[in-house]
C-alpha cells in the first residue's frame, strides 16, 4: 500500500491525528509511524508528558491542546509543516460520549451542556481541523479520514445516547460536505466503527468501556458476526484510505462494526 498525493517524492509522508493519545487514534499513530509516516498528534493528554509537547525518536510529535480551540488546530498543522515538511493526512479522531442520554433523563441546562460538549469535540472540532489542515492538503493532493461510528447510523442499542448520536450523524454530514467541497484536490473520507473497547470517556470523565467482559459480551451479542475488533484492527483502514488504493475514493464510510448495517 503506497501513501497517496502527488508532490512529496523527496520526503516521507506527514499526517496529523487528533486524539492519537489513546484508543483508536493511538492504533493509527501507530500504523502510521510503523509504515513510513511522520506524525503530530494534538491531544488533551499528551501521554507521559504532563501538558507539554513531545517527540518519540524523531517519527511522532506529541502537541497537547484541545480540538476545541482553533489554534490548537493551527499550531498542529504549523508543526507538521515547519518539522516534518509538509502535510499529506489528517486523521479528525478526538471524541467524547454522552454516555447514552436519552432526552428526558438530564435538566434542561445539564443536557445543554453535555450536549454542547459533544458536538463541539466531535463535530465542531473535526470542523476546525479540516480548516486548518485544508490549504496543506490542497498543496500536496492529500487526503483527511474522519472517525465517525455506528452511531452515526444507528439511533438504539448501541450505548449512544441523543447527543451522541447526533454529532456523529452530524460528522457524517462533515465528512460528506467537506468531500463535495475540497474535490479534486483532497479526498475526504471516514471509518466508522463499532464497539472497539477503548479509553472512550463521557464528557465528565467517566469510561465508556469500564467492566470490560460485560462489555465485550455486550458488543458481541449485538453484532452480526459476533465480533469485538481491536483498535489495532481498525488502524490499517485509515492509512488504506489516505493511500494510492483508495484515489477513487472521497466521501465513502468504511464500517469495521461486525456488520451492524445488515442487523
Ligand atoms: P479514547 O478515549 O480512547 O480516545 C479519544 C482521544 O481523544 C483521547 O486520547 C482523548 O484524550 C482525546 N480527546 C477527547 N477530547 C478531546 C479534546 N477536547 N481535545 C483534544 N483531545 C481530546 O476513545 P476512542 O474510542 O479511541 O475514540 C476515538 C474516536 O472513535 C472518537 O471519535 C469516538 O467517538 C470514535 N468511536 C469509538 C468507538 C468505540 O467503540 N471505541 C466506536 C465508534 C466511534
């Protein structure tokens, strides 16, 4: 699998990856950094280091910063630039979960708060990040791969309350725009999956994925096929979509999600 784009011969590929401190987006920095990429991830939780910035052997630069904040998003992109010499992916992965509100279940202004939570990470900060990325993209006919979910499909049984389900309906309504408008010069495309026992948190800290066997028997009796995927199992679809394979490819979902759309 050879990285797409069409001006980089003299340099290695160079990807961007919000949320890259855990979960999936570490599976992806991982796949990335193991198959020729250099990569600069903005997270909340710089691994390791407190709130400061880092480099692992030269390959990955860790930026702390909230996708929240627009020049968060700049700083990462500038860094990518001015260190690794230009930008071929951006991978918009950093989400936080509702941990399956219904409507009726919060105050009005405890609901309005996860739920502006929510959508500004998942939806407002995929935003902000295909903005600063765009203009490098554009220069090296790159590509961006967003983390959508089966919740961007799917409205019961998956854990996903109302404002998670919304942002990441509304995600796929990003990924889907931005395609239209960044053709031909960038591809924009996603994966979205299912169940993957991760760090995934609720907007007030709380895990997800916490009492892990409940949980995986959970993900598997609700899937087709039966199955718990591994972020690591999810990772090479980022870097399949950012490649060459995939240059006829903008504003498709891939769904490792044990075949939820056949349910
Ligand atoms: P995770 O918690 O392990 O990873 C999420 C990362 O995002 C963390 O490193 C966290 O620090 C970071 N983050 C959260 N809020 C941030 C902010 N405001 N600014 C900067 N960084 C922030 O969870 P994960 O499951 O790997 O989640 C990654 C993506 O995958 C999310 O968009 C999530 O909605 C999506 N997703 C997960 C699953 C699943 O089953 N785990 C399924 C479908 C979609």
């Amino acid at each position: 699998m050879t990285a797409g784009g069409g001006q980089r011969a003299e340099r290695e590929p160079v990807a961007v990856v919000t949320g890259g401190a855990s979960g999936i987006g570490r599976a992806v920095v991982a796949d990335l950094a193991a198959h020729g990429y250099r990569v600069a991830v903005l997270d909340r939780d710089v691994p390791g280091h407190g709130d400061g910035d880092r480099e692992d052997a030269g390959r990955v630069r860790w930026v702390a910063g909230d996708v929240r904040d627009p020049d968060a998003h700049d700083r990462v992109v500038d860094i990518a630039l001015s260190l690794f010499g230009g930008l071929d992916l951006f991978v918009g992965n950093a989400g936080v979960h509702d941990g399956g509100i219904g409507v009726r279940d919060l105050a009005g202004a405890e609901l309005a708060e996860v739920a502006r939570h929510v959508l500004d990470v998942d939806v407002v900060g995929y935003l902000l990040g295909a903005r600063a990325a765009a203009g490098a993209l554009a220069d090296s006919r790159g590509s961006m791969v967003f983390t959508l979910s089966d919740a961007s499909y799917l409205v019961r049984g998956n854990g996903a309350g109302i404002a998670y389900a919304a942002a990441k309906h509304a995600a796929l309504g990003v990924v889907r725009h931005l395609a239209a408008d960044l053709a031909p010069s960038v591809r924009v495309n996603a994966v979205a999956p299912g169940g993957v026992v991760t760090g995934l948190r609720t907007v007030d800290g709380h895990r997800v994925f916490a009492g892990a066997e409940e949980v995986t028997a959970t993900v598997r009796g609700f899937n087709p096929l039966g199955v718990v995927l591994q972020a690591e199992q999810v990772a090479p679809l980022y870097r399949f979509l950012a490649s060459s394979l995939a240059e006829g490819m903008t504003g498709e979902v891939l769904r490792p999600d044990g075949g939820l759309a056949v349910r």
